[in-house]
C-alpha cells in the first residue's frame, strides 16, 4: 500500500440486461449479451421512419435499460413538472449516486466530511426529440427552466446539491473517455486533500432506446448488432444506454474507516493525440502507448505485474488494430499469451461517455471475486492485429484469476474521439482484517419514505442475507445504522446470526419485529420495569460495553463491593442490572417521559424517577423484602439478615401502642388511600411534582399521624403485619419524582411517591401487564419494557428498547454500540426507489419531409454504362461541396485531393452514406489513396446491377 493508493468502496450501475451491479457480474460471469432486436412494430411504436426501416442496411439492434421513463422524484424534492423536464440522464445518474454512496455504507446527510462529485453525460437528446415544442413555444422563463433541467454542465452540481455534498462538484466531457477521465480527476482531487471521497461516474441515455442503426462500411456501427472485438469479423459495435458510478476514498483511510474495497486504484493518466494522427476523430498509436506507459509509471507496477486490460475494444476494423499495437508497445515482450485481454463492449454495446465506467466496474469485479470472464464473439484474431509482437490474448471463457507473484492486477483503457485518452490501472483488494467476535445479539434498521418502500427494504434485505449465511452480522447492522438515512416509516429486528435475521424479516413475528413511524416531533417513552429474578448474560454485556459498565460501577461504588460480586447476586442484579440498561438507554437518546414498576421493578422505576438513588433502591428492597429475606449489611450493601431500621418505629413498647403507633406511621406514608392515584394522568403528576412545597425529600416512614381509621381485631392484626414491614425499612431519604411514575395501575402522586412505604408494601397499588398497557395508551406514551422474560440476554433486551424506541423517533446514539474496530461497512441492498413515468411524449408522428422521386437512381439505371460514371460525379460534387463549404463556393474536382481540401475520414464516409441513401442501396465502396470522387464514382458504377 502506498500514499497514493485509492479504493473504490461503493459501486452503483444501470447497463443493457444489468440493472445492478449483483446484474452486471452475472451478465459477465455467464457470458450474456444484452443487444436486443425489437420488432418493426415495436420500432415504429418508438418513432423510427417506416422509410428508414425498409432501407438496406438497416440494423434492428438496441442496447437500452429498462424504466427509461421512471424517476423516484419525490426522494429527491422535485416537484413532478420539474421532473418531466428534468434529462432523464440527470435523473438516472442522481438515483445511483445515492445508490452507490449506500452501497459504500454512507449516508451523504451524516458523512462528516467533504464528499466531491466527478460526472459526465451524453448528448442530450430528450431536449430535442420530447421537448422542442416546449422550447420553441416557451418564454424565457420557462427557456431559462429547460436549461437548467437539460444542460449537461449542470449534471455533478445538481447532485452536489441534492444529496448535500461539499466536495468540488465537476462536471467532465471528453467523449467516450469521459468516465475514466472523471476517475482521474477524482484521484487526484483525493491525493490533493480537496475531499476526503469522491463520486465518479458518467450517463448516457440515447433515446429512443429502441431505434436500431443504419450500417454503413468505415463507420462503428455494427452490420449485424453484435460487437467482436479483436476478430476477424469484426465490422462495428452498437450504441448503447447506461449509467455507472463508483465511490473513491484513500486507500488508507478506507481501511481505517472499516470500509469494504472492491479494488485499488494504483495508478492514472490521461493525454491527447494532439495533430499526431490522420483525422480528428482517429486513433494514434503513439499517444495510446504514451497513455498506458504512464499510468504504469505512476503506479510503480511494471507491465509484467498486470494480468489483465480492459480494452476499449469497440470491435472496428480499423480501432482495435491500432489498440493493440499501442499496448505492445506499452508493455513489450513480457511473456507470449500471458497477459488476457477483453471488452466489455461484446456484452453491453458502446455506451459513449461511460464505456470506460462500464470498463472499470467490469474489472473491479473480476479483481473481487478473482475471476476471469469471456470477451464475447471472438473466433479468429484480426489479421491485422499482431498478437505475436506482445503478451496479448484475448479470453473467452469463464476461468478463476490464478494466484502470482505478487497481487493480481488488470488495466482499463477509455479512448475518446478527439484524442483524449484515459488508463487506469487496478490492484485487486487487500484481505480483510479480522473483524472482533460475535456479540450476543445486533439490532438491524431498516427505514424507508413509505410503507410499501419499507416492507420492499424489508424483503430485499431478508433475501440478501438468506443468500449470504457467512455474512458479518455486526457489519452488517453497523452499515444500517450509519451507513442509511433513518427516513419515517421503521422496522427493527434484533437477532443472534443471519439466519435468525432472514427468517424474522421473512415472517415479521411482531413479537420480535419492531415497526413504527417517526413523527416529527419524536415520541412520548415509559420505561417499563417488570417483576425480575434473573438477567442472563449481565457479565458478559459488562465485559463488552462501556456505558453498561460505567452504569454498573456507579452503583458497585455506592454500595462498597465490587461490581463482579454485585452481578452474581441475583437478588442484587435484579435491580443494578435493569437500572443500568435504562440508564445506558437514556445515555444514548432515549429520553423517558415517565415510569412504570412492577414487582423488583418497583424500586428501579423509583430510582430511574428520582425519588432515590441506586442504594437506596437495594435497601427499600431488602427492607421491604417479606419475614427473613435480605436486608442491609453493617456496610451498607445487601446482607442475609434484616438490618437496623433506625428510626423507623421508634419508641413503641406494647402491642396497642405499637399498633396504634404504626398504624399511624403506616396511614401518614400513604397518604391513607393505596389506589388514590389510579385515575390521575401523567400530567397530574408532573403538575403536581412541580407545584410541591415540600417535595425535597422525607426522613423516611415517620411523619403524621393523623387519619388512622383501623381498629379491633382486625386493626391490630394489620398494625402488626405493618410493624413488621416498618420495622425492616431502613431510613432511605426520598424526594419527589422528577418525572411521573406508576406503579402499573395509576400515576403516584408526588407525597406517594415520596414515601418509602410506598416502595417496600409488595404488591401495593400494581397492576398487571394489560393494565400498565392501557395506561400508557391513555397518557399516549410508548411502552418500552426492560423484560428479560424466556431467558432473553441483557444485551439483546437493552437492544430491543433501543430498537423499539428508534422506530418511534428517537435519535438513538448507534455509535456508541459500535466502538473502535466494530465500525465496518458492507454492501447491502440500497433504497429501492418508487419510481413513476415522468415523461413528454414526443410528436405523436414526425414532422418529415414529402417523399421525392429517387430522380438519381432513375437516371443512373436509364444511362448507359460508360455515363454513369458522369452522373455519381455530378451528384459527389454537390455534395462535397455541402460537407467542405469550400471559400470559393465552386464544387472540388473530381481529381482533386479531398484530404488536402480539408476532408477527413467522417466527411468520406458521410459522402458514401448519402450517395448510398440517394440510391436506396448499401454501399461496400470505398474511396482510394488519395481519396477522389471520381475513384468513388468509378467503383460504384462498375458494380452497378440494375435490377
């Protein structure tokens, strides 16, 4: 690894017969092409030119993505009329952006950092074709409007502005190699510190997808719309749609950060042809080796160390000779047959400006799962390519990458009309780090805008996870808590392994599966402590989580022991156990709005309340503990006596006065009605806890002993049982609760609440599950329930709260869960967007001229042979003359120069396809050296058939 060393981390792509990138490597690994033949029908339906069908040449052939029309323009805030005049390549390049960003496991609206966006689109073709009513129509506001949505300049900034990303937002165009040029620029915006990740992409939407194409001999257009790159019959490609983005990000940091690395980006360059070839659109030897040699030299990797190039590949005659021959250059004699050499192009078609994207991604993946894939329709090699000069062969088949020397590595070539070359070269990924060890249990979240978005979510990540048993669980959930936009509707799962996740996601048991809506205000919580005997797994959620620690601690510092001995206490951990979970609760986000206790519950949800802290929760409970159960200890903690209750009962010396006594002490504590509260409501008790004059705290049981109503037998025999009761409850100072509390039935006034005698009575005032459930429905609060029934662990109940709690709204802290060398990233199925046709349908028929006699074809088949000759040079003329726009306004000769007129290959060839459209026949002609239109006249008189 060196300093200059970037990994692509996430990658986002829509190609011909892909509409992922899971799509995009089966495609490959299976040796599929995507080129489509639709039917006459379906290209008439698309607007082809019933003429331009029936013309010789024509190829049905089409490499287009499906949902051309669909856009998910409420994710992004767009209004829908701004949608349908929004380029469709624009939009489908915004959606896998967001797409790739997830697949790299961030969320651009909590990415602390810079991120940059490096994009490139095709030609604009929606304006035109589905617009131009509009545009000529439109005043100038709605001009200004359709710029906005159509210029391509405005492509990397809207994504800038749309996902809220800081970094430079450039938007590149050099043809075909804009892609991998926008993956240089990237690069070194990295290496310079402008941003910390880069997006890098490019889109090219040619519409109507269903067009097909008209062959004509010395242009790149396929014959037959199959692509056979380095072949013998290899004649052309076919123009195709796609979108593809990768996410970029320092080698080093992405390992650092836990990042996944799909590949390494050693090494870039690009350069130009300058004037160092035949033509503006043709391709130089020279600067092509110059390109690849030094992106080599700037990634220190020898040509002998790369097992692999992507070529451009684009399947010409006259292309892929020469980009074979600046790559024997580049890498010389390093060994016959050694280096494997493949386009993607055979597979998905020429996809313009992001041919090299589909390239890299390609090679990305091969690197990944160390695979090579067959370059498609390659039979003999092109005479005209020398593969014996260099380590070249082309790879068909499907075969595993063997291990080397040293790490596996590939280059990709992207090469654009008009000289601007692109090569990058790749390293396959370093080995991951060993992750930490298993947890009990990890909360997987998973959100979306709507319901039926989120059960998609649902399912797509349940069959993710089926297909994946090995998967890293705690990456995984780490990537959904951090790595995802925490949008409105929510599902939470808390579970041990995968296996347990795809099932709970698959069957949605509501026992376990935890579903809400986030409001925008989040929602009211009641920590809910239930009757506890045991917490299974407490010591090792110690061990293993510093805030539950810390909690622990506190109370093992209070009490004087040590906090391991605290733990195996069970009757001790009933109550430190569950106050520490709340406590880590509300540490992390969760702020409750009250209180409910039942059984050992009882004295935590006091603690939790405020009416006495952790020590004085284990005495009440050991004072309140029934005839012979635990007490206090000399030294403050839990014993196996009753301890001192020092004023308590004090000065009673016969059975009368003692029963009179506590009679009196018992009625003043509870303020003489056990069940006064049942009917008040959290806001009473708030009320009346802020309106107390003497709500500070009380000495304990002794106060009052006015309103004593028990008498006779009956009056003695409860005095006694209270006696006992007082006798065991230790002097525990009690304030009022700073937030409501319940003992299940009713909310606790603030005098009830603060007395001991209302926490050591068992029994005193509760009520049963459905009664805590029915008061908190009526006080509009959501129960969150600390229960650690069926032998559940104290990890996997503070997580369900946690997970309950966040589908409700809260701001749950997820980062302090996942500590140092617990927070990596992994791809997992990324938002599926709801995606709706926002489309101008075009003229529903085309503006076209009125059909013309074919006067040159009838004059040509009525001349005699040695004349029509004459006729084509006539016709040349005043064509050439169109195309060169000479300054003289007189038409070439027919022996004169072309080149040295300022003709180049385009204009020979233009001149060919329209004598040839002029004649309704395909033309094989070809012009000679130096190119002449009487040479050309010549040839196609000469093999003139008339029918």
């Amino acid at each position: 690894m060196t300093d200059c060393d970037v990994a692509i981390i996430g990658m986002a792509c829509r190609f011909p017969g892909a509409p992922s990138v899971e799509a995009f490597w089966d495609l490959l690994r299976e040796g599929r092409e995507a080129v489509r033949f639709p039917t006459e029908a379906e290209l008439l339906a698309a607007g082809a030119d019933p003429a331009e069908l029936a013309r010789p040449g024509f190829v049905r052939a089409t490499q287009g993505i499906e949902g051309v029309e669909l856009f998910d323009a409420a994710h992004f805030g767009i209004p829908e009329d701004e949608a349908e005049l929004l380029d469709p390549q624009h939009r489908h390049f915004l959606e896998c952006a967001l797409a790739a960003l997830e697949d790299a496991g961030y969320d651009p609206g909590t990415h602390p950092g810079e991120i940059g966006v490096f994009a490139g689109a095709g030609m604009n073709t929606y304006l035109p074709g589905n617009l131009a009513g509009r545009y000529a129509t439109g005043s100038s506001v709605g001009r200004y409007r359709l710029m906005l949505a159509n210029d391509k300049d405005y492509l990397a900034t809207r994504v800038c502005y749309k996902l809220d990303l800081r970094g430079p937002g450039v938007s590149v165009g050099t043809a075909c190699s804009t892609s991998l040029v926008a993956v240089h620029l990237a690069c070194l915006s990295l290496l310079s510190g402008e941003c910390g990740t880069a997006l890098a992409g490019a889109v090219h939407l040619r519409m109507p997808q269903d067009e097909g194409h008209l062959h004509q001999e010395g242009m790149i257009f396929s014959p037959d719309g199959h692509c056979r790159a380095f072949d013998a019959d290899a004649r052309g490609t076919v123009l195709g749609s796609g979108v593809g983005v990768v996410v970029l990000k320092p080698l080093a940091d992405a390992r650092a950060d836990g990042d996944t690395v799909h590949a390494v980006i050693k090494g870039t360059a690009v350069t130009n042809d300058g004037r160092a070839k035949t033509g503006f659109t043709a391709p130089s030897v020279e600067r092509q080796a110059a390109t690849v040699r030094e992106a080599q030299r700037v990634a220190d990797c020898p040509p002998g160390t790369i097992g692999y190039v992507e070529a451009h590949g684009t399947g010409t005659p006259l292309g892929d000779p020469v980009e074979v021959a600046a790559l024997n250059r580049a890498f010389g004699r390093t060994g016959p047959g050694r280096t494997v050499l493949g386009s993607v192009k055979t597979n998905v078609g020429h996809l313009d400006v992001t041919a090299g994207m589909a390239g890299l991604i390609k090679t990305a993946l091969m690197l990944r799962h160390r695979t090579f894939v067959p370059s498609l329709h390659f039979r003999a090699p092109n005479p005209d390519i020398d593969f014996a000069a260099g380590p070249f062969r082309v790879g068909t088949g499907t075969a595993p990458w063997p291990d080397g020397d040293g790490p596996r590595r590939a280059g990709v070539s992207s090469f654009g009309v008009g000289g601007t070359n692109a090569h990058a070269v790749l390293e396959e990924p370093p080995g991951p780090r060993p992750g930490p060890a298993p947890r009990a249990a990890e909360p997987l979240l998973i959100s979306a805008r709507t319901p039926e978005a989120l059960a998609r979510a649902t399912g797509a990540l349940a069959r993710h996870l089926r297909r994946r048993p090995g998967a890293d669980l705690d990456a995984v959930a780490h990537t959904l808590a951090a790595g995802r936009h925490h949008h409105a509707h929510r599902r939470a799962v808390v579970c041990a392994d995968t296996g347990d996740a795809a099932m709970s996601l698959a069957v949605l048991d509501p026992e376990r599966v935890r579903t809400g809506q986030a409001g925008p205000d989040p929602a009211g919580f009641a920590f809910v402590l239930p009757d506890v005997t045991d917490v299974p797994g407490a010591a090792e959620l110690y061990e293993g989580l510093a805030a539950f620690r810390e909690a622990v601690d506190a109370c093992a510092a209070e009490l004087r022991r040590p906090a391991g001995e605290l733990l195996k206490d069970r009757a001790a951990a009933a109550l430190v156990v569950p106050y520490a979970l709340a406590r880590v609760c509300r540490e992390w986000g969760v702020r409750p709005g009250a209180v409910v206790g039942r059984g050992s519950g009882r004295t935590v949800a006091g603690c939790l309340a405020g009416v006495f802290g952790p020590g004085g929760a284990l005495a009440l409970a050991a004072g309140g503990a029934a005839g012979g159960g635990t007490g206090i200890s000399a030294a403050g903690g839990i014993g196996s006596s009753a301890g001192s209750a020092a004023g308590s009962a004090a000065g009673s010396t016969g059975d009368d006065a003692t029963g009179c006594a506590t009679r009196s002490v018992t009625e003043s504590s509870t303020g003489g009605a056990a069940g006064s509260a049942a009917g008040s409501t959290p806001g009473d008790a708030v009320d009346g806890v802020a309106g107390s004059a003497t709500g500070r705290s009380t000495g304990g049981p002794a106060g009052s002993t006015a309103g004593s109503t028990t008498d006779g037998a009956t009056g003695c025999a409860t005095g006694r049982a209270t006696n006992d009761i007082a006798a065991r409850t230790p002097a525990v100072p009690c304030a009022v609760p700073e937030i409501p509390v319940s003992l299940g039935e009713g909310w606790l006034p603030p005098h009830r609440a603060a007395d001991p005698g209302t926490w050591t009575r068992p029994g005193d005032g509760e009520g049963d599950r459905q009664a805590t459930e029915a008061l908190l429905k009526d006080a509009g609060l959501v129960p969150l329930v600390f229960d650690p029934a069926g032998g559940r662990p104290a990890t996997e109940v503070l997580l369900d709260v946690l997970a309950r709690a966040w589908t409700h709204g809260a701001d749950i802290r997820w980062e302090h869960w996942y500590g140092p060398g617990r927070r990596r990233r992994v791809p997992l199925p990324t938002y599926p967007y709801e995606r709706r046709r926002h489309w101008v349908d075009p003229a529903s028929a085309r503006e076209r001229p009125a059909a013309r006699p074919d006067e040159l074809r009838r004059r040509v088949e009525e001349a005699d042979p040695d004349g029509r000759g004459a006729i084509l040079q006539e016709f040349l003329r005043a064509q050439a003359a169109r195309l060169l726009e000479p300054e003289d306004g007189r038409p070439p000769g027919v022996d004169d120069d072309l080149f040295e007129l300022g003709a180049d290959s385009l204009i020979l060839i233009d001149l060919v396809a329209t004598l040839g459209t002029a004649l309704g026949r395909s033309l094989s002609a070809s012009f000679d050296d130096p190119p002449t239109l009487r040479g050309l006249a010549d040839q196609v008189a000469a093999s003139w058939r008339t029918p």
